[in-house]
C-alpha cells in the first residue's frame, strides 16, 4: 500500500484522480487539499462521491509528507510551487503544463513567461506510458501530458516513427467544455456555451509544442491545431489531416499501428465496415482510460486522415497520471483503470 495525496483535489481533474484511486487496491489515499472547501467533505465537490469515501478535504498549507503527490493545480501555478512540493514526497507527478516542455524558452515562447523553475525542467519525464514506459518506470517525477496532446500524439506516434507521413500535419481538434476547468467565464455561462461549435483557437494552440516535442526526436515537423469548443462536458475528439509520403494501402497502416500498439492495454484501432460506432466516438469512452484511433486513405486527395478520441479528464489526464504512477510504483499498469465505459450514455 502506498499514501497518495492530491493537491487541488476539488477541480475536476482532482475529482477523477479521487474516483479512479478509491477503487485501486494498492492505494490509501492520504490528503485531498482545497481551499475553499477545507473541512468539508470531497463530496462537497464531487457528488458522485457520496457514501464512497469518508474524506474530508484539507488545506494546502498544511499539506504533509506522502508516497506519491498528485497535483493537479491551474496551469502556471505549480512551477512556483514545485521546489517546496518536492520535499513532500519520494514521487510527483504534475497534472498540469508547467513541466511538460523540456526547454525553458520553448515554455516562454508559448506560455508568454520565463519559467519560475527551470532548473527542475530536466529532471521531469512526459506523461505517456505508450512512448516512455521504460524511463517513467525509472522516474520520480512525471509531466502528464495535456489531454489534446495526449490524443494527438497517440494517434501520429506510429506514423511518424514509421516514415510514412510528409512533415506538414493538420490537426483539427474539438474541445468539450470540461476541458477549462472548475470555476466558470463568460465562454462557459450556459447561454454562451449551450449549442455552440466556436472556432475559439484556429492557430497557436499551446499543445502544438508539446506534440513536436514528443513527436519530432529530431525530425523537422510542421504541425498545426485548429481547435473548436463543442457543446459536449467530457471528451475530446481529433481528426488530423496528413499526407502519405509513398503509396500506401490501408493494410500498411493497420500493420505499422499494430506493430506499436498491438500490445498497448489502452489502444485500441477503431474501423469497422458497418454500424454507427465505425470510427473513434468519445461519447462511449467517457469514464475509461482508452484512446481509440481509426484512419481512412483518401485516394482522389492522397491524404491519410486519422481520426481519435479520448475523455480529456481520463487518458487526458487523471487515468494517464494513475497509469505512469503504477508504473513508478511497480504495480500493474493497468490497476483501478479498467472501467470499460458505458453504452448507451
Ligand atoms: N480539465 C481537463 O480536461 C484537463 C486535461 C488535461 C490536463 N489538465 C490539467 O490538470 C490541472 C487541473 O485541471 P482542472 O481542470 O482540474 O482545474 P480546476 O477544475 O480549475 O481545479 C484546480 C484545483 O486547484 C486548486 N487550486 C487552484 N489554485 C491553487 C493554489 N494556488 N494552491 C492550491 N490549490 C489551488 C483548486 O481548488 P481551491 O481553489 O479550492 O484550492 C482546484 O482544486 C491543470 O493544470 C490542467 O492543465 C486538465
């Protein structure tokens, strides 16, 4: 058993790593923090909690020392945080963008600001298992990636490794509105939300650098995100317009996925001939660890386009996080995360 504590447990990422953690056997789960609900039950902030767990959450000041913490604050916090939260426990692992880029001024290009740790940039690894499982096995501290880089960078892994798609890649994401968080805009008031498809970032989305990080291991890649807000809570669905660098036939594509993921627990290549589900759909991987990708070749336009979904709060974050922790920790990789979704929902 190891102590597990979660600070920023009352935001909707903390809220799933309390869900996910309640139920794996090899977990005690030390202190939930918040500070505008200090004292009072977690269920207070995550209804789906009540009668599962007697906790209560704590305030961050008085955070104490734990196996693992879990931090899943706002973006831009936790970097000036990180060097005091370090003393807390042997393993960290950040939810959020501050420790994600290995390079200080790729950080500043995108974030708009110098880095209040850089020095501590170095020793963080990327959060995604598929790619890193060997070094996160090693590491005691752990970037997740961001949930549209996540998806992204699952679904162009193999075909970039393989060669056999031309540099330029066109990513069209579409965003659900759990995706900024707990605490409401005005983008998010319900009149302004409710019915919307918003082109909200057409170019400069900030994960695009964590993709060519992760992607590039220094190729030359050429990628854009055109990001759109739906009105949808959870999930998170790419279609990514690439161009195949030879002839290919789609029987080449399914045997370069199955060669990097054919073993993967939370891959699966989605594309079927008939039914309503053919390709990637996050509505029925809400809840579950999984990231589906399916593909299709357009011959008239020679493109390859790839389509994948996630739930941005599960493989996008928090059960992304509890798969790199059981891998830091010796456990199975895959405990507590074996929730398979539900049908219809
Ligand atoms: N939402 C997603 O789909 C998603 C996907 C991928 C990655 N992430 C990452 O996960 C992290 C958390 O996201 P979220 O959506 O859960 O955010 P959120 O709903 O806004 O929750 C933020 C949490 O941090 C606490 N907090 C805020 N400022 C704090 C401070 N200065 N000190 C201590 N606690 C503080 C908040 O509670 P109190 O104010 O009560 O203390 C709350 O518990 C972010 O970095 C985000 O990038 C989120």
């Amino acid at each position: 058993m190891i102590k597990v504590s979660i600070l920023g447990g009352s935001g909707y990422a903390g809220g799933e790593l309390l869900r996910i953690l309640l139920q794996h056997p090899e977990v005690e789960i030390g202190e939930v923090t918040s500070r505008r609900f200090a004292g009072r039950p977690v269920s207070t902030a995550h209804p789906n909690l009540r009668k599962a767990t007697p906790l209560k959450f704590t305030h961050p000041d008085s955070l104490s020392a734990c196996d693992v913490l879990l931090v899943a604050l706002p973006n831009g916090e936790s970097m000036h945080l990180m060097p005091e939260l370090l003393t807390k426990a042997s393993k960290v692992i950040d939810l959020g963008a501050d420790f994600r880029l290995n390079d200080p001024q790729v950080f500043q290009d995108w974030y708009g600001a110098p880095h209040a740790s850089p020095e501590l940039l170095a020793q963080f690894t990327y959060g995604l298992a598929e790619l890193r499982r060997q070094e996160i096995k090693k590491t005691k501290y752990l970037a997740g990636g961001g949930c549209e880089a996540t998806v992204s960078i699952l679904a162009l892994y193999p075909l970039v490794q393989a060669n056999l798609i031309k540099p330029n890649i066109i990513i069209d994401a579409k965003m659900s509105s759990s995706q900024s968080g707990m605490d409401p805009s005005p983008a998010s008031h319900h009149p302004e939300r409710a019915g919307c498809v918003r082109s909200y970032m057409p170019t400069g989305h900030r994960h695009t650098a964590e993709i060519v990080q992760e992607l590039a291991g220094g190729k030359k890649l050429d990628i854009a995100v055109s990001a759109t807000a739906l009105d949808m809570v959870r999930g998170l669905l790419v279609t990514i317009h690439t161009a195949p660098r030879r002839q290919v036939t789609e029987k080449d594509i399914w045997k370069t996925y199955r060669q990097f993921y054919g073993d993967e627990p939370f891959i699966r290549i989605v594309k079927e001939q008939r039914g309503i589900y053919r390709f990637p759909e996050p509505k029925i991987l809400q809840g579950s660890n999984y990231c589906d990708i399916g593909f299709e070749l357009d011959r008239r336009s020679n493109r390859l386009v790839v389509i994948a979904a996630i739930d941005n709060l599960v493989k996008g974050t928090a059960g992304q996080a509890v798969q790199a922790m059981n891998l830091m920790c010796g456990f199975e990789e895959t405990l507590g995360l074996l929730f398979p979704g539900l049908h219809p929902i």
